[in-house]
C-alpha cells in the first residue's frame, strides 16, 4: 500500500499546529512525577548528581528521539510505530508491536484516573467517604472512585469532539505547567540558597545511575507525535524536529525542577510527598504551594490526554493499515 493510498484511506484533516504538536508531547512527557518525586531523585543523587542522571538517561532518549523523527518524517500517517512495524517485520511484527503500545497506554491512563483523587486530597483532605475495600494496604473510597471516574469521562468527551477540542485543552493546560514551573524557578533563583545544594552528590557515580535508571520512564510520551502524524499541519520533516525539540524540552524542564527544589529545601527538609509543592511553598507561601500542586493536576490532564490521543490513533490505524 502506497503512502497516498493510507492517507487518502485514513481521510484525517491536519489540525494540529505548531504550538499543539509541541503541547502534545512535551505535556505527555510532564505529568505528575515532578512533583512527587523530584525529592527521591535529590535523596538519591544529590541536586548535580541527580541532575546529572537525567542528562545522561536524556542522551539515549533523544538518540531514540531522532530514530522516530526519521521514521515520522519519512511516513507521517497516524498509528506510527504500527505502519513502522508493519512495513518492517510484517503482521505478526506489527501486532506485537501495536497491541504492547496500546496496553502501555491504557495503563498511563489508568494511573492518571487513579492519580487524580490523590491530589484533591492536598487541597481536601477529609474528602474520603464510602470505603469499598483495601488494596495493598491502600484504603479505596467511593469518592475516589468517583472522581476517577468524572476525571475519565471529561477527558473521553473532549476527545470525542475531536482532536482540536483536545488539542486546545492540551495547549492551556501545558501553559498552566509552564507558569507554575517558571513561579518555582524564579522562586529558587530569588529566594534559594546555593548553600542548599549541598550535598552535591550523594553516593558518587552509583547515586548518579541510580537516578539515570529512573529517568527514562520520565521520557514516555515523545511518541505520541508520531501516532498523531497524519493530523499535523506541518513540512514533514518539521515533524521530527518537533519532536526531539519537546524531548530537550522536557530534559531541561526535569533538570531545572530538580535544581530548583535542591536550591530552596535543604537535604532534611525533603521529607513529604509533595516536595516540589514544599519548594513552592518555601518561596511563596500557600499560594505558591497551592499553584505548584494545580500545575501537578494540570500534567496528570496533559498526560491522560495525550496518551488517549496516542492509543486511540494506533487503535483506529491497525485494522485500518493491515495488508
């Protein structure tokens, strides 16, 4: 099948810009994982060594990231990875391929949903009602439940409107994240302490892989661009360089989170679930702590939408695209 024919096939409209192509992926990459876990990545390698990490789990990743901009300038058609693998190793190949991609997204979504009553706990913390049951010593209630369940059904209608309604959502919520990170920036560079960054590194070289190991998982997301290709109105080969652009995006914004939070706590004051949210706080009080946890929410909606976005387009390209 010719590269005409599946586009012509698929009968996509290009809708998305520049601006949401760069939302799409950078706001997959960042979800809810910055704000919890910025202290554990610090107690681990020290504020340069865990900065350090994620620079050299960054290099693979964006070597990665330039093998899908060649692939997704080459064959910009929705399902990417599917119609890569299809063409390479056949059908069995590509189902393999598809379903694993498909599964590893419906479980991001699921984590999302599951994320998203945790976090209204910071702002109501008695909210709990209706206990159901006991999950690995997690007390489940049915007001989590429901707010799982109201968080899946806002995100399934705007995408079921379409991929601009999705694409706009996407593009504000990102701008959301992107002021709460430069309000806790700006708060490390006028009211950190380089005293704060101390212990440079913990552990040495072993602190520094240590955190390396984890911050691969912190990349997934970049290829949702590809799943979505055939419905973005740019040049071909301006895909790809979105595309490794939000991966350095994405690197520098973990890098900066990471120094920032090092340089406005000290090491023993790292010691709640929400330490960027702390940070916040320590450079601008409640309000500051308050809009930290809000642009948290807002990565677990950028997160849980872009995954839909990206499972839904490998769905609808399978059977679509099979010889």
């Amino acid at each position: 099948m010719k590269m005409n024919d599946i586009e012509q096939k698929h009968n996509l409209r290009r809708v998305l810009t520049l601006k949401d192509t760069i939302a799409l992926s950078f706001g997959a990459m960042v979800g809810w994982s910055w704000v919890i876990l910025s202290g554990l990545w610090i107690a681990k390698g020290g504020s340069m060594g865990a900065t350090l990490g994620f620079v050299l789990a960054g290099i693979p990743i964006i070597l990665i990231g330039l093998l899908y901009a060649e692939l997704a300038s080459a064959m910009p058609v929705v399902g990417g990875e599917h119609e890569y693998s299809l063409r390479a190793l056949g059908r069995s190949g590509s189902f393999i391929c598809t379903w694993a991609i498909v599964f590893v997204y419906v479980s991001v979504c699921a984590f999302e949903a599951v994320a998203l009553p945790t976090v209204i706990e910071y702002w109501f913390s008695d909210y709990q009602a209706g206990f159901l049951w006991t999950i690995a010593g997690w007390d489940v209630y049915g007001s989590w439940v429901a707010v799982g369940a109201v968080g899946a059904a806002l995100v399934t209608f705007i995408n079921y409107i379409g991929v601009k309604s999705s694409a706009v959502v996407q593009t504000t919520v990102t701008l959301l994240i992107l002021a709460a990170g430069l309000m806790l920036i700006s708060g490390a560079l006028f009211k950190g302490s380089i005293l704060n960054l101390e212990p440079l590194f913990t552990r040495g070289m072993t602190g520094v892989f240590a955190v390396a190991v984890m911050a691969p998982f912190m990349f997934v997301g970049f290829d949702v661009i590809p799943q979505a290709a055939q419905e973005i109105q740019l040049p071909a080969r301006s895909i790809g360089r979105v595309l490794v652009g939000s991966i350095a995006m994405a690197l520098a914004w973990y890098c900066l989170v990471i120094l920032a939070v090092a340089a406005l706590l000290p090491a023993n004051g790292m010691q709640g679930n929400l330490v960027t949210a702390d940070a916040a706080s320590a450079a601008w009080g409640n309000v500051g702590g308050n809009l930290l946890v809000l642009g948290g929410v807002g990565g677990i909606i950028t997160s849980w939408n872009a995954f839909l976005v990206g499972g839904s387009r490998a769905v609808y390209a399978a059977p679509c695209l099979a010889r």
